[in-house]
C-alpha cells in the first residue's frame, strides 16, 4: 500500500480538442469513464483505493464535461469520437494497454472501445450500463425507465425545464429528491451543469446518439461484434434509470471471462453512492 495519495491535473490534446485528464498512483494502467453529468470527480474513491492498490488510474473529463473542451455541433459528441478520445488520451500517456471501467455513459464508451479496440484493452468493468446490444432484450421496463432519452432530444425545451426552480426535477429524478445543499455531489453536478453550455454538451452526448427510433428497432440494428477480454458487470438494485436485465444479459454478448454483481440499495451513481462496495469490487478484479 502507498503512504501517499495524490491525483494531479493536465490538459492533453487529442485531435482538436483538449481533454482535461486527472492521474494517480502508479503500475498497471486503468482507465475510468464517467458518464452524464459528471466528471473525473466521480472516481475519487476509486481512484484512491486503485492508486493505493498499486494501478496507475487515468480519468479524463469526457468531452463536454468537466474541465475538458465543449465542441458546438452535436456531431461531435458520437460515439466514436469518444472511443477516439480515449484512445488518444492514451497515446499521449503512452499507455498502450489498459484495463477499462467506465459508469453510464463511460460505459457504454468501454463496451465499445473493448469491442471495436480489443488489443487496448485487459479487462473491462462496466458499471450500471449494460452492454449496447442487450437494448431490445430489456423490454418495455427499460423504455420506460428511459423516457428522458427522447425528452433530452428537444434543444431548448430541454435545457430549460431541467434547471428550472433551482434544478428541481434534477433533484427529484436524477438524485431521489435531495434537497439543496443536502448532498455535496449533487451541488457539485449542478455547479457543473450550470456553465454557460455545459448543460447542452451533456444533452448532444443523448442527441447525437440516440433517437426515437432506438426504441423500435428490431434486434438486426444492435448486433455487435462480441468482447473477448475478461469483463465484470455491476448494477445497483436502487438504480431509478435502468433495469437489472440489460446488465445481466450482457453476459451473452462476451466470449471473455463474465463476472456480475449486484450491489443492494444503492442508486444510479454508484462510484459516490456505493463507493466502498465498488472500490472493493475493482480492486478484487483488476488485482
């Protein structure tokens, strides 16, 4: 175990766009993805139990987020733009292999990056999100579960009715109700979303990846190649956003070893929420 703990800061430049990228610890590279809203803050736990386990622990701001740059057309924010920043984030750390975690939508970005940049990757952990192509297996609870996905859709509309009344219907849906300044994460998302296009780079990660159709698509449209690497897939029994069969059901879709657990009574924001049962977790896998 290292006596010290440190996560420093700096700002890469991967194609156009500069990615903020926070390091720690030292050894076998592990690469953490958050998801919507967040940011490299999410890990922080995480990223302590990893650095002190013996890993060097890489987490960028996903672009749009945090601290890294914003791109103005929602083109920008599709999904193989974002396993491209990934990969360049890990070129200029001259990091060659990685094992990969990534929460909501950072893991949907790991799924993809095992699939599609299989020799990058050791091991996968993906944290509340569910392989992409288990989407028409999970049914109608999913749909609904998902009915911001197409609300998000509306650019103005959008924006507009998640802050209103100091970010009320964020508090009630997203956080099960907190009150202001009840749960210093909370205020930290919002804080984050509040500035000046920050809240619409979050919404283009949902316009430019998903659209009504999703819901009706037969299977044929998300067929995908299978993950090879060991993967282990975690969800959380209190999670308001997604069911338990898009994560279970995952394990069809990899030829590498499946590991699943389920953490009890614990919501969607696993890293802050399930914090010690997820760093335990991780550091159990990736040892």
């Amino acid at each position: 175990m290292t006596a010290e703990f440190e996560v420093t800061e700096q700002r890469i430049k991967v194609g156009e766009l500069t990615l903020n990228v926070a390091e720690a610890g030292s050894g076998p590279p592990v690469v953490l993805l958050h998801g919507w809203p967040d940011s490299w803050h999410l890990w922080g736990p995480q990223m302590e139990a990893l650095a002190r386990s013996g890993h060097r622990v890489i987490a960028p701001d996903l672009r749009g987020f945090g601290e890294s740059d914003r791109p103005e057309d929602v083109e920008q924010y599709g999904l193989a733009h974002i396993v491209g920043d990934v990969a360049g984030v890990m070129d200029a750390l001259q990091v060659e292999r990685a094992d990969v975690v990534g929460h909501d939508w950072g893991a949907a970005v790991a799924w993809l990056f095992a699939t599609f940049v299989p020799d990058r990757v050791a091991r996968l952990v993906a944290v509340s999100v569910g392989h992409p192509g288990t989407w028409p297996e999970a049914g109608l609870a999913q749909r609904q579960l998902s009915w911001y996905m197409l609300w998000f859709q509306f650019p103005g509309v959008a924006e507009a009715g998640l802050a209103q009344d100091d970010w009320e219907l964020f508090r009630r849906w997203a956080d099960g109700g907190v009150g202001v300044d009840a749960d210093p994460y909370v205020e930290r998302q919002i804080a984050d979303l509040s500035r000046p296009g920050a809240l619409t780079a979050g919404f283009n990660w949902y316009r430019a990846n998903i659209e009504p159709a999703t819901f009706h698509r037969d299977r044929a449209a998300f067929e995908f190649p299978h993950v090879t690497c060991p993967t282990m897939g975690v969800w959380s029994s209190a999670d308001q956003l997604l069911t338990e069969a898009q994560m279970t059901g995952s394990s069809s879709l990899v030829d590498g070893t499946w590991r699943y657990e389920r953490i009890e009574g614990v919501g969607h924001w696993i890293p802050v929420q399930g914090a010690e049962q997820l760093s335990g977790l991780l550091v159990d896998f990736l040892r």
